[in-house]
C-alpha cells in the first residue's frame, strides 16, 4: 500500500494539489508532522508567500 501527500486549500476555488506520491505510511506520516506542511506554522518565506497568495493551507495524506 503507498500513500500520497495532497496540499488542501481552505478557500473551494482552489483545486487540491497532489504533491508527492509513492511513500510509505510512516514516510507520509513523518512529512505531515513537519511545521511547515501547514499555512498556520510555515516560516519559510516562500511559504509564507503562498499563504498570503492563496490563504490557509494544509498538507495530509492520503492512500493512492
């Protein structure tokens, strides 16, 4: 089984985006409990930057 990591916008005119495909469930896991897979606790700038260009944000995962 491998799963899927999706970038989910808060606003419903903005289309889910898959990201990365291919992992594990622990590698899925591990990359969603990064701060920075989510609008509310990104620091890096170019993220910051997606926020404020296309509002809240988050990253999850899902099977494929």
């Amino acid at each position: 089984m491998s799963y899927k990591i999706v970038r989910f916008y808060q606003d419903p005119s903005k289309s889910n985006r898959t990201v990365q495909t291919g992992l594990t469930l622990e590698e899925a896991q591990e990359h969603c409990n990064d701060p920075e897979t989510s609008s509310r606790t990104c620091t890096k700038p170019h993220l910051v930057a997606r926020t404020r260009q296309h509002g809240p944000w988050f990253e999850g995962y899902t099977e494929e």
